[in-house]
C-alpha cells in the first residue's frame, strides 16, 4: 500500500511559499512558508501536519489495543504537540507531546494506562523513525 502527497515550493527558504496536497483530496493546495512554520504566519507547516499524522495514527492504535483488552471505547481524542527546535546543527523536532483523552464507560484506569502506553510504541507514526528513506532526486530547468 502506498499513500501519496506533495509539495511544491517556490523561492527562496524565508521569502517564498508553496502548497502542499494528497492524492486523496484531504490536502489540496494548502498552503505553507517561512512565516508560518517559524513565527504565527497563516498557512499550515511540517511538524503540524506530523502532529496531524500522529495523532490520528495514536488515537486509531490505541482503539485498537483498547478492544483487545475488553474495552470499547466510545471516544478518543489526541493531541499531538510538536516541539521544534534550534540545535546545533539547525532546527530539529526534539519532542511529541501526545496528550489523550479516552471515554469508554466501565473500563479501568490500569487497562487503559496499560493500552495508552502500548499504543504509543506501536502506532505506525511513532515508529517513523525508523523507517528506511528513500530518495529520488531530479534537477529540472
């Protein structure tokens, strides 16, 4: 299975801009840039689209994991905070906060401690990476 997306950019790194889209359609043409990934442009950025992926990935793992145990859960809300940082060798992601929130009536709080903490070692995003990154790269004039 593969998922597609892309991006196009155009300009320099803090003066242009560029759109990113899914061959799903839930993306089409969004926008992005300098401003809004390093200050409080308008626009979307890479680290909140992770925070997008990882969420929705964590909260579906943990669903998951909840049935296995017993529990159904009626409700699972994730929010994913993506910690950008200078480093010394330029900005990195230094941390994902996942804060969750579970309503599933009659389920024990050591069931789903256990699942929250299961989920997050299992969802498919927090295993990114690890992930083997493969690169086509082509000049065009």
């Amino acid at each position: 299975m593969e998922r597609t997306a892309s991006a196009t950019w155009r300009g320099t790194i803090k003066d242009g801009s560029g759109e990113v889209s899914s061959a799903s359609g839930a993306l089409a043409d969004n926008a992005y840039s300098f401003d809004a990934r390093f200050q409080n442009g308008k626009g979307t950025n890479p680290e909140e689209l992770i925070g997008a992926a990882h969420a929705g990935c964590y909260s579906m793992a943990l669903s998951k994991l909840l049935e296995q145990r017993g529990v159904k859960p009626e409700r699972i809300d994730t929010e994913a905070t993506v910690v950008l940082e200078k480093g010394k060798d330029g900005h990195e992601i230094s941390k994902i906060r996942l804060d969750t929130r579970v309503e599933a009536p009659g389920a024990e709080p050591s069931t789903v401690e256990e699942a929250a903490q299961a989920a997050k070692s299992t969802c498919i995003v927090s295993r990114l990476l690890d992930a083997e990154i493969v690169l086509e790269a082509t000049l065009v004039h």
